[in-house]
C-alpha cells in the first residue's frame, strides 16, 4: 500500500510509532497514525485507505498538531493510539525525557489526551506519565489502561480515571531526575499503577484484552507485550481492575526476541509484531490450540 511519509521523522524511540482503525472503518475507510515530523513536533493524522488497499492518502494533515518531541535524541516520543468505548481517540504521549512536561498543565507530553477524531479537539485527560507504551481498553467494562516504562524500576499497568495525575515528576530543578518514583507519593492524590514490574524493569509494551472461550484460562485478560524480557505477560484483573494473578505466555517466552506490540483481531486471533531490527522482524498470526 502507497503512502507518503516524507516528512517522517525518525531518530530513536521517535518513527511512526502509532496506528488504529476508527470503528467505522467498514463505512468511511479512515484510520489514523501517529508519527514525529520533521517540522519539529509530533502529529496525528488521519488518512483514507482506497477501496482496493492501493493506498493511502492523508485528509488530516495533522488532526493533531504539536505534541512535543526531543529532537536531539528522539527518546520518550510514546504516541499510542485507541478508541475509547464512546468515540473519542485516545493519544497516550511521551515526556520527551524533559523533567517539568509531566506534571506541566499546559504541555501535551507525559499525557494521555481524549481527540474528537472529527475535528481534532484534544483535551488532556491523565498527567504524570514518563512514556505511554500501550493503551487497551476492557471489553464490557470501558475501562482504559495503560502500559509504561519504569526508569531503572517499575515499568507501570494504570487504570486510568479522567483527571488523573499518575505521579511520575522528575524535574530536577533543571534536569531530568529518573531517581525519583514512577509513582511519587508526595504528589497530591498520586494514582498507584495496577501493577508494576518492581526492579528489574521488563520493558513493557503493546496491550491487548483477549478474549473468546476458546481462549481457555486467557479469555479477558490483559496481554502486554515485553521488550527487554523478550515475551508476553498475562494479567488477570478482578471487576474493579485491579490485578489478581500473573503468569507469562509459555509459547512466546523467549522464542521471537523482543515484542513490540500484542492485539487481538475481529478475527479472534492474536497477533505479534517483534521489534528486533536488522531487516528480521516479523508479524505472528497466535490462535487458540
């Protein structure tokens, strides 16, 4: 499929780092993606697939402007893409290992922001994240998560609330402090993650529900896909969200490198992206046994 992205920026952890399909796709073909740009910032846009999947052509260009970057490095871009159950296009964002963006009111970065993926409308709508990785949202349920990187310790699952502050501060008074708690309980009315990884971290990623009978002892849990761990960790959750139980995906432990992103289709099936480089990544189509 043929689309433009000339003007991607691309320099490390900041690429096109983020892609969904509106739920009306069947009817108006439109998806969009999340990408650094070489103006400087970072955008949403949205695009028209054609009827025959030849290409793509952007009608939104960007339906989201100016999300900050770094442009010396590229670290911290995070830009994951969701719908939340009543329409709204989740944005989840980077803090562009800058020490005030998190906790700054009137900075998009180390956010999660709701978008009316009509007009572009963004308001902010949980703080004091470091680096959205994943969003997912619970099916029946509506509500959202999200998956982060902990610093040296506490790579984070959050359940997010609107208006939630998720505690990661690390200004320094000038630097960048990764000393400081992804959760800092001096922050008043701070979140506490659902789960955290503890030290070391697992380099968590991509999230997906899975559900279907089928499924077995995975129906409605919470996949997250790990970097640095080289696999995939399934949580389950009690009603209310919080997390009642661990365990790792055996046939995924340590048998593709690392995992990048975990969704379950329309289909039923799961399928992997592994983010190992050198031209050998791969898309892995998991079914049921």
């Amino acid at each position: 499929m043929r689309a433009d992205f000339g003007d991607l920026f691309a320099d490390g952890e900041t690429g096109l780092m983020g892609l969904a399909l509106d739920p009306e796709f069947a009817e108006n073909r439109r998806l969009y993606s999340c990408q650094g740009d070489q103006d400087g910032d970072i955008d949403v846009v949205a695009w028209t697939v054609a009827s025959d999947w030849s290409s793509a052509t952007r009608v939104a260009d960007p339906l989201v402007g100016g999300l900050p970057i770094n442009e010396g490095s590229g670290r911290h871009g995070g830009c994951r893409l969701e719908f939340a159950p009543d329409g709204a296009l989740l944005v989840g964002t980077g803090d562009t290992a800058t020490g005030t963006v998190p906790q700054d009111p009137d900075s998009l970065g180390g956010k999660v922001l709701r978008t009316d993926p009509a007009t572009g409308e963004v308001a902010v709508w949980t703080s004091g994240h470091r680096n959205v990785q994943g969003l997912a949202v619970r099916p029946g349920r509506g509500q959202v998560f999200s998956v982060e990187h902990g610093p040296d310790r506490d790579d984070e699952v959050n359940l997010l609330r609107e208006g939630g502050n998720y505690g990661w501060d690390p200004d320094g008074g000038g630097s960048y402090d990764e000393s400081v708690p992804m959760t800092d309980p001096s922050i008043p009315g701070a979140v506490a993650a659902v789960w955290s990884s503890g030290d070391p971290t697992l380099a968590t990623s991509g999230a997906t529900f899975v559900g279907g009978e089928e499924w077995g002892d995975y129906d409605g849990q919470l996949l997250v896909a790990l970097l640095k761990d080289q696999g995939v960790l399934a949580l389950r959750l009690d009603d209310a969200g919080a997390v009642v139980g661990q365990s790792r995906v055996p046939e995924l432990d340590d048998a593709y490198g690392r995992i990048r992103t975990v969704q379950q289709s329309g289909d039923g099936a799961l399928y992997v992206i592994t983010d190992n480089g050198g031209g050998s990544d791969r898309l892995l189509q998991v079914t049921p046994g």
